[in-house]
C-alpha cells in the first residue's frame, strides 16, 4: 500500500511539473518566436478583470517584460536632472507584483542624440540565463547583473551614432551576447564574452544601404548541424557563424529601419524588410555568398509589418500590419488564408503576437487586446481593452499574463 502511494505521488509531482509553462526569459519567450508550448493563459482581461496584481513603473520604457524564477525583469529610464536620464534595471515578485530592487544601470546624458515619439530610452526587453540578468540600452551601452541586482560587467565602448534611439534586443549564443548595432554610418553585428563584456568579435555589414539605421533582434538557427546567427539590417540579412561572425549567407532587399525578429520552421526563414515597403521573405537557409536570385522561396508585400514580429504556428504564419490588418498565410507557400482589419479604429500596432493554446494575441497600441482562434479562417475569440497606451509585447509564464503598460505592469490569471 505505502509503495502504491508512493508511485502515485511520483506519478503526480511529474504531471504536475510536466503541466508547468515556462519561463519566458527573453524578448518573444523561450524559442525565440512568441510560442507558448504548454499551459494556457487568460482570453479576457482588463484594467479590473482578472487582474492578480499590478505595480506602478517607475520612469518610462518600452521594453517587454521576461520571467524567470518567480521574478519579473524589465528596464525603465527615469527622468533625472539636467536632462539625463537614470537607465535602470527593475526586479518584480512574479506572485505580489512588489518591486524587489531597482537599480541603476547607465546614465543617459543630454548630449545623445534624440529619439522617435514612439520608441523610449529602454525599449530592448532583457534577457535571463541562469543566474545572470542581460540589460542593453543600444548605443548607451550593455551590462550583466546578477539577479540579485548587482552589476557584474559594463560594456560601453561600442559607440555609433544611432538614429531613432535603441531598439534591437540581444540574445545568448553559449557564451556570446550578440546583437546588431544598426546606426546612421558603418552598422555591424557584435559578440561580447557574457562573462566579460568584451568584444570576441564584430561582422561589419557589407551592404551600402542608403539609410543603414536598424533595429531587428537576431535569432539563432541550426542548419544540417551548423549553427546560424540570422540578422536582419537596412537592405540585407546576414547569417553568420557565431565562432567568428564570419557571413555564411546573405540576401539583398530595399528596405531600412528594420525591426521585427526573424522566425525559422520548415526549412524556411521568414522575415520583414522594413521602410519604405515591407515585404515578407521566405528564405531557404541551405547557401553560401549572396543567395538573394536563388534561395528566396516565395514572397509577399500585402499588409507586411513595419514593426511587430510575425508568428508561425504550425503550417500558418500569422501576423499584424501596423495599421492593424491582420493576416494568415500558409507558410510554405505564402498563399493567403484571410486577412482581416482587428479594429475599426486607427490604432496602430507595434507589439508582437503570441501563440497559446490554440489561439493567437495581438495587441494593438491604445492598449486593446484581441484574441483570435488560430486557424486558417477567421474567428475572433475576445477583444479587452485596457484603455492605456503599450507597445510591449506580452509575457506569459505558469498561466498567468504579463502586460506592460505605459505606467504600470500586470498580472492577468483566469479565463
């Protein structure tokens, strides 16, 4: 009898860890792409409606929540005097929503260059591993904390002149931090040792782009056992090999001050160009050298984003115009399954969806939130509005919704 309830106590300790979501420790969760792979999370929510907590920000910051460990990570910039601004790294209890430090990073002075209405001081979304806590202001600089708050490294040395402000998130590739730095002259992809903060290696980019500024946050793919750092910039991508950043492939395109983050599944690479157009490209990943006339599988400019990421969910590939017209392709081949305008107003959108449980999120700038079935027709499934301006990305972890406003951070739990 004891040994039967043991069995059935092990039994149930691992569904219940195995029925746990996961972390979401980077900008666009644990793959990269905005997939919750198991649990749920909330299709109605608001500024009273299911709310479990929610905390006032300090300062000001577009960058997208990440959770790890039962704590909440983001960054903000405060308003200090003479113009500067305090860049700082926030640590929130993922159960009380209290904050447990708040600390300061880098200092922004009044000589930097100025920035779009719609981007922030700290938009790039920071990243977990381990024990460790990755913040990145763009050309203001890079740091390492531990979770504790404590300031392990600083990295800032590698000056360009930025246009727009920053954007573009890091991500770890062993024991690299890579992310592009897509400034007004001379754009190049960089490696820091995550230990140290120093550069292991920069990729100048080889194009000439006429307006070379970007923002795109790279993803890490593996090809037939090699290992591909894809990086969108002003009229190219790259995939580089994280050894040496040395250019493995690249494919050629009009098109500057791109920011959505790439997407990799059936063999293909989906990706945005930017302005003026954008367009959506499929690229097969297999080449070498310039593969812009043989490796480009399909394409498409109809309600392209300028600004959110797309999703790919399975065969369709899903995504969101800044202008709030959304659309579902087949992914192989780009043929479209419905496009559909989310709202009647003008709002516009710069948050990247998510997939969970059988259903995509999307949330539009003023702060409305609209669920729809993923499928390949149409159904909306809920529509909440939280009456506040946002353009960061959602965060979910063990079921519960993570949702940064203009002023404050929340957690939504329910149905």
């Amino acid at each position: 009898m004891m040994r039967s309830l043991s069995v059935l106590a092990v039994v149930l300790t691992a569904a219940t860890l195995s029925s746990r979501a996961e972390d979401w420790p980077e900008f666009r969760g644990p793959t990269g792409q905005g997939l919750v792979r198991q649990g749920s999370m909330p299709t109605a929510w608001g500024p009273a409606k299911n709310v479990v907590w929610k905390q006032d920000i300090p300062g000001k910051g577009w960058s997208s929540p990440v959770v790890a460990g039962g704590h909440v990570y983001l960054t903000t910039a405060v308003a200090a005097k003479n113009s500067d601004y305090s860049l700082r790294a926030l640590c929130f209890d993922a159960r009380s929503g209290k904050i447990e430090w708040n600390k300061e990073v880098l200092r922004e002075d009044d000589t930097a260059p100025g920035i779009h209405p719609k981007n922030s001081h700290a938009s790039p979304t920071p990243l977990v591993h381990g024990k460790r806590l990755f913040v990145h202001f763009g050309h203001m600089g890079t740091a390492c904390l531990s979770l504790a708050g404590e300031v392990l490294w600083k990295n800032t040395d590698l000056s360009y002149d930025p246009v727009h402000g920053n954007g573009g998130t890091p991500i770890l590739v062993g024991d690299l931090l890579v992310f592009s730095c897509d400034g007004a002259s001379d754009p190049f992809v960089v490696a820091l040792d995550a230990d140290s903060g120093k550069v292991r290696w920069k990729a100048p980019r080889k194009g000439d782009a006429g307006r070379k500024f970007s923002f795109s946050t790279p993803l890490l793919i593996e090809v037939k056992g090699q290992k591909q750092i894809i990086s969108p910039g002003s009229d190219e991508v790259s995939a580089l090999d994280p050894k040496e950043g040395r250019e493995i492939w690249r494919v050629r395109y009009d098109g500057y001050s791109v920011i959505p983050r790439p997407l990799y599944g059936h063999g293909l690479v989906f990706l945005t160009t930017g302005y003026g157009v954008p367009s959506l490209l499929a690229i097969r990943p297999n080449g070498k050298g310039d593969v812009t006339r043989t490796h480009v599988a399909w394409k498409t400019n109809r309600a392209v984003p300028h600004a959110p990421s797309p999703l790919l969910v399975g065969d369709e590939l899903y995504m969101v115009s800044d202008r709030g017209v959304a659309s579902c392709l087949d992914a192989k081949t780009g043929k479209v399954h419905w496009q559909e305008r989310l709202l009647r107003t003008n709002d516009g959108f710069s948050a990247s969806p998510l997939y969970a449980d059988g259903k995509v999120f999307f949330q539009s700038e003023a702060g409305t939130g609209i669920v729809v079935k993923a499928s390949k027709r149409f159904e909306e499934v809920a529509k909440n509005e939280m009456n506040e301006r946002t353009l960061a990305s959602y965060a979910v972890a063990d079921g519960a919704l993570y949702l940064r406003t203009e002023k404050q951070l929340y957690r939504f739990e329910g149905r």
